[in-house]
C-alpha cells in the first residue's frame, strides 16, 4: 500500500468546494481546505505508486478550480 499528501492549490474561493469534490473520490482518505501556501491538502492511498499515479492525474486533478498539485508519497524511515 502507497499513501501520499497531495497539496493542492485552487482558484480563489474554491477550497472548499474542490476538498468537498476530492474527499468522494475512492482512495481518498482525507481531503481538508487549510490556509498557508496551499489550499487544500489530501491524504490519498493505493496498491502501488502507478496506481496512486492514476488517481492524481486522472481524478484529482480533473477537479475544476485545481490550478496545481504536488504529491508527497509517505515513506517509514
């Protein structure tokens, strides 16, 4: 199992609506709208890194208002 936070920025005023949008896709286990830099943050899991690949690119940031995202797999060190 691969988790991951993605960061994400939006469009202006549109936090809330895209972590709504985001935390019903499957493998999603987080999604929160947050101040700072970023302006939503997303905790997503998947059975392998092609598959969390997938979910980012093909999912989340096909969500309207998403202007860019960064993904940050978890490592156990």
């Amino acid at each position: 199992m691969v988790q991951a936070y993605i960061l994400i920025q939006t469009e202006v005023g549109k936090a809330a609506a895209v972590a709504q949008e985001i935390a019903g896709i499957p493998g999603v286990t987080q999604a929160e709208d947050v101040t700072g830099p970023y302006d939503v943050i997303v905790r997503a899991e998947a059975n392998n890194v092609d598959e969390l690949g997938k979910l980012v690119v093909a999912q989340i940031q096909a969500v309207q208002g998403i202007t860019r995202t960064l993904t940050c797999p978890i490592v156990h060190i």
